[in-house]
C-alpha cells in the first residue's frame, strides 16, 4: 500500500516575511462512493449490491440522527463520531448561551485498525 504525495511551498502565516518552507501534501488516487462499496461488499457475502446499499444508506442516516441527539456513534474498530463546538469565551458561566457558539463540526477519532493502518503506509513521491 503506497500514499503518493507531492511537494508544495507554504509560506509561514505568523511571518509573511520569511522564505517559504517545503512540505510534502497528500495526493488522492482516486475516490470510492458508496455505490462502489456496496458492491464490494456484496462480492465478499451473500448480499445483494442493493441490499449493502440500502444498509449503507440507511447507516448514513442513523449517525446524522443520532449525532444531531448530541450522541457519541461507536461503529467498534472502525471509530468514534462526535459533534464538537467551539464558542466565544464569557466571564462568567451564566452568561454563556447557545447563542455564543460560533461553530460545530463533527469530530471523527479512528478505532485501533484504522490507526495500525498510518503506522503501515508507505510513500511515493511524484513529480
């Protein structure tokens, strides 16, 4: 398994002044959609692409249910969903309202295989 990866400049946001750095930047090969899982799932069991379809679908709309509840999605090895906010700080904690969150995103923190994953890639330069 093999990451490509390109080089770009960036200069330093805190010092416009200063010559620009060189990092390397993942490069995407390719994108995989749910209708393309689905038939690989369906390929590994005795399930229909329809029916891996219709799970998966039906999972996507469970975890935007549940996440909008303020729950925590454990899907078991493959991670945690969770909504976090962010918000503009007060003195005091009774003058803190919803009204001073600012913005909400939603948090996705990798179970143990996905995380055994990064510690298993390899990289490929290009260009």
């Amino acid at each position: 398994m093999s990451v490509k990866y390109k080089v770009l400049p960036r200069k330093n946001p805190q010092d416009m002044v200063a010559p620009e750095k060189f990092y390397a930047a993942a490069i995407s090969n390719g994108e995989t959609d749910m209708e393309a899982l689905a038939e690989m799932i369906a390929y590994q069991s005795t399930l229909t692409d329809t029916d891996c379809y219709a799970v998966l679908r039906s999972l996507e709309q469970n975890i935007i249910k549940e996440l909008g509840q303020g729950r925590i999605v454990k899907l078991g090895s493959l991670g945690n969903f969770q909504i976090s906010v962010s918000a503009s700080g007060k003195d005091t904690a009774a003058e803190v309202t919803a009204n001073d969150i600012v913005k909400s995103r939603i948090l996705f923190r990798p179970g143990k295989k996905l995380r055994l994953l990064l510690g298993n890639l390899s990289y490929q330069k290009v260009g």
